[in-house]
C-alpha cells in the first residue's frame, strides 16, 4: 500500500472514531443521566452533571457513575457547613484520609453503574470533587436550604 492510501485510511478511521466517541457523549443529554429515583448527580467522564445540585435539609442525595471510569465523591473539608457531617465515598472521616485511600488502594471507588449516597442534615453550601479527575475539573457543590 502506498504512503498516502495508508495515510488516507488512518486519518479516516481517526475520525470515525472520534466522530462515534462524541455521538455517544452528545446523545446523552444531562437530563438522561439520572432518571426516576435512580439518581440525583451523574457522573460523566469527567464532571458531575448537574455541577449544582439544590436538596432540602434531610434529604438523601444519590451520585451515580454513569461513566466507563471510576470515580469518588470526596467533600473538601473546608468546603462544608461547619457542624455539618463530612462525607466520601467509602465512608471517610476527613478529606485527607479519603485521598490517601484513593492513592495507596483506590478505596471509596465507585465503579461502573454504582451509587453512593449521602443524607445533609445541615443547610448550607457542600463542595466536592472526584479524587481522580479533581485536575479535569470533576468538582461540584450541593446547596442545601431549610
């Protein structure tokens, strides 16, 4: 074959790919992550969607990875309502205890179709990230009110 059929098929085959890799991603709409009692927060490949999440005091929130990635939910510790709970996923005390986890063992993971929840009984504001994706941007915050 020569240098430039061979070119011509790898640039095309390239970009079938890639045009099937964002078809999949386009048809799914942020509405079509969570559905029903299913879920509250998806989680894409790399963001929570929605972003913001608004829940009432007492109510449980449900994350669910509808990725093909693991992922975590970790709350910032200066990220959460003072007298509020700290929460992440594999039930960790404090947020350094958590990403130490993910590091040494990849403990609170979430796998593929797998949900965490957690109940806010505080109102106020709750950020958090995914340990593994924190640098792509994976950060999100539930705003709880009375």
């Amino acid at each position: 074959m020569n240098r430039r059929a061979y070119l011509a098929l790898v640039g095309t085959s390239v970009s079938a790919s890639l045009a099937g890799c964002s078809s999949v991603r386009s048809a799914l709409t942020d509405d079509e992550l969570c559905s029903g009692d299913d879920c509250d927060i998806g989680m894409t490949r790399n963001e929570f969607v929605p972003k913001e999440y608004e829940a009432s005091v007492g109510e449980t929130v449900i994350w669910k990875n509808t990725s093909d990635a693991r992922h975590t939910v970790t709350a910032l510790d200066n990220g959460i309502p003072e007298g509020a709970e700290y929460f992440a996923s594999g039930g960790y005390e404090d947020q350094q205890t958590a990403v130490d986890a993910w590091h040494e063992e990849k403990g609170g993971k979430i796998e593929i179709r797998e949900t965490y929840e957690h109940t806010f009984e505080v109102a106020g504001e709750y950020n958090y990230i995914c340990e593994p994706h924190v640098n792509g941007g994976m950060i999100g915050t539930v705003i709880v009110s009375e």
